[in-house]
C-alpha cells in the first residue's frame, strides 16, 4: 500500500492533457470484439480497469494487439463467442461487470461466469439482471443479487424497459442485448444519462433513435467499426479542474478532453458555484444521436465559490465528480447539498460514507444522507489522513484536497488512482511546478 503526502501548493500553472477516457475505452473494446471486422481503437487507456476488458475481449475470442495507443481488435461478431470453462475476471471494472452481460446474454446455449475482487463482490447486479431475465436470458447471482453470477445466453426476445434509476450502464447493457433481440428494444431513462453506448451504436451502422427519454435500437446481422479515437476522459480532468479552482493563483490549461454535454455536469455545477471554466462545451442535444464524441480545450482559473444545490436530474450527467462537489463544498461560501445520489453507496466504496467521513477527518463539516450530503462551508480544509479505501476517485480526492488545505494531506493507498489515472501523480506534480 502506498502512502504519499500532498503538501499545500502555492498555485497550479501549466498545461495538462487528462488520460484517455475510461468509460469509451471499455466501450470501444466491448464493441470491437463484437464487430465483423478489425476495429482501430486509437489513445485507449491503459490503464487496470480497462486491462480487464481487454483480457475479458481475448477470453471470448477477440485477437487483441496493443501498440502504445492503438489497440486493434479482430471480433468474434454479434452471435460467436468463444466457450469458456472458467469464470471472466472482471477485476475491478464495473462497468465491464454491467455491460458485457448484455452481450453474453445474446450467445444462445452457452454460459459464462462473471467474477472480480473484492470490491466487485459487494456491487449488486440485479439491475441487469431483470432486464436481461425479461429478455429471456438466464442469470444466476450469489445471493440473488451479487457475484460472482452467471449469464446463460439465449434467443432474446425484445422489451420496453423503464430504468428504476438513470444509469448508463443499465442502459447499455439492455441496448447491446438488443442488439440481438428479434425487433426492437427501447430503454426509457427517468433522467439523461452519459450517451456513449448510443453513440457508438450509430457510428456502427445501427439504427439509434432517441425520442425524448426513450432510446430505441432493432436487431441487427453485424456491427461495422473502423476506427475509433478515444478523447480524454472529463472525469480524471475534473480532479485537475477542482484543483484549479481551489488553489489561490492558480490557472490552468487541460486539453484534449471529452467535452460531451452528458459527461459535463460538474462544469456546470462549478461555473454554477462561481468556479472559472472557460472552452467550447457541447450544447444540450437533442433526440438525434450523432457518431462521434465531441473533444476541447479548457482554461481554468482560481476564484471564490458559494454553495449550491445539486438535484436529483443532476446526478447522473456527475455522478463520478460528486466527491469533488463535496470538496469544493468545503471552500464554499454557504451549504452545499447533494441528494438524489443513493447510487454513490454502490461505487468502488459506499462514497457517500466515506467521502463524508475523509472530509471530515481534514477539519469539514459535512453531513450524510440517505442519498447524498450536505456540507457547511468553512473557507478551506485543515488537513490530516485520508484512506482511498481502494477507491481510485477518494485517492484523487485526498490529493486534491492535500494542495488547497492548510497542513497538507496524506494519502494511504495512493495506489488506486491508477485504476482509472494511472499518471495522476506526475501529471499534477506537473502543474506544481509550472
């Protein structure tokens, strides 16, 4: 386990280019062992996470080759994956828990066994698992709920699936089990969530049609990918963004980011907070679904911040930034309140909890809901210890809150930030010299 102590900076200047984006590699590799032919995937993470997924794609059968960022993947197809007699590791990438599913649950007459660490044992899966089980697969999960659990493929048939709860996830492994369903399977979201599964899909040749909330794709014999260029992932530039805005002096340059509007909710929040963002974010879409991720440049600064109000509808275009928000919360002038956020109890960590409880041991004073928190602001952060807990986002968050403290923060288990930034440190370190 490693420990590292994040000493108070004087001010973060420079330029900075965040890591691939981890939620498009995961789906770039999924859907490139599905195609018919050779899919490119240029600037792929590499990072633990999405390693699984690679792993995962040679297991069923895909050829995977890695060429510094560029990965290429020759497919199985839609209908032929390979046999397997032993479970899939998936590690700690949930999102490879979520979404393979939906794929697997279209290989009629074949079974395969999902499993990861620990942390992935404690993720229920039984969101999946009702839609699937509708469709006509069969799952099999340790105590109804959790894995390891077991997907048995058959002829789908198509549904119309009203999601409890936004999730993308959710939401794209009913779409990619559609894809092999007779007819057509829509999903109906009760709030926007990210949509990169529905981008991809179109850029594939597969009719998407979005009407409102409703997502709607139909069954078809093949998907068609050439290439796919991965931008930087908006959720590690949000942990270089918080940092920007809390450190006095600071100004910053991150470029190459993702700067699709489902994955730039905390930017709205933090201009909402008063926080400097300046670059060309994509606007609100509408119910056309385009083929390509939108990327750009954003210059940010230091100035005060007040408290806010994160609703319910906000939480799934910001659902892996919420820590921050917290964070920010802390220096903020007023309350800060998240709620409709029960899904943060099912991340890596319970991060409601300990998010709260980390915070607080740095001298803030925050309070937990049931599906969110609510922070008092106190002008800043005296510093101490926080443990990531394994959560790759609460090591990042330490750091974070290391430079713009008082004291400084130490940071056990530094390690997990490479889960999903595996250049974390040197980046920022980067910044603290510029």
């Amino acid at each position: 386990m490693t420990t590292m102590k994040w000493s108070p900076a004087k001010r973060l200047r420079g330029t900075v280019r965040p890591p691939a984006d981890k939620s498009i590699s995961h789906r770039a590799a999924i859907l490139g062992a599905m195609a018919a032919e050779p899919v490119r995937v240029r600037n792929y993470l590499h990072a633990e996470d999405t390693t699984s997924t690679l792993n995962a794609m040679r297991a069923l059968g895909a050829l995977v080759t890695v060429d510094g960022d560029l990965v290429t993947i020759r497919g199985t197809g839609l209908r032929n994956t390979t046999d397997l007699d032993q479970p899939i590791d998936v590690g700690n990438a949930g999102t490879l828990m979520r979404l393979l599913p939906g794929w697997l649950a279209g290989q009629e007459g074949r079974s395969y066994i999902l499993d990861g660490d620990a942390s992935i044992r404690r993720r229920p899966v039984d969101r999946i698992a009702e839609p699937l089980r509708a469709m006509g697969a069969v799952i099999d999960a340790t105590d109804d709920r959790l894995p390891p659990f077991t997907v048995t493929g058959a002829r789908l048939r198509s549904i119309t699936y009203d999601l409890p709860v936004a999730s993308a996830q959710v939401k794209s492994c009913v779409l990619l089990a559609g894809l092999v369903a007779e007819g057509a399977t829509t999903v109906v979201e009760p709030a926007p969530s990210r949509d990169h599964t529905e981008r991809m899909l179109t850029a594939a040749g597969v009719t998407v049609h979005r009407a409102g909330p409703a997502v709607t794709v139909t069954s078809v014999d093949e998907l068609v990918l050439e290439e796919i260029t991965v931008p930087g992932d908006p959720s590690s530039a949000a942990f270089l963004i918080a940092a920007g805005v809390l450190v006095p002096g600071s100004r910053i340059q991150v470029v190459g980011s993702g700067t699709n509007w489902t994955r730039t909710g905390f930017h709205r929040i933090v201009e909402r907070m008063g926080g400097i963002i300046v670059g060309d974010l994509e606007e609100a879409p509408g119910d056309g679904v385009v083929g390509e991720e939108p990327i750009g440049d954003l210059d940010v600064a230091y100035g005060p911040l007040v408290g806010t109000t994160v609703e319910a509808d906000e939480v799934p275009l910001a659902i892996d930034e919420l820590p921050l928000v917290a964070l920010l919360g802390c220096f903020a002038e007023g309350e800060t309140l998240v709620r409709g956020a029960h899904e943060l109890r099912l991340k890596e960590s319970d991060r409601i909890a300990t998010v709260v409880d980390g915070l607080n041991a740095l001298g803030g004073d925050l309070e937990a809901t049931e599906d969110g928190f609510l922070v008092r602001g106190t002008g800043g952060l005296r510093g101490g210890t926080i443990d990531s807990h394994g959560d790759h986002r609460l090591a990042m968050l330490g750091a974070i809150a290391g430079l713009a403290s008082r004291e400084g923060v130490t940071v056990t288990g530094m390690e997990a930030a490479e889960v999903s930034y595996p250049t974390f440190a040197q980046d920022l370190g980067g910044l603290l010299k510029g």
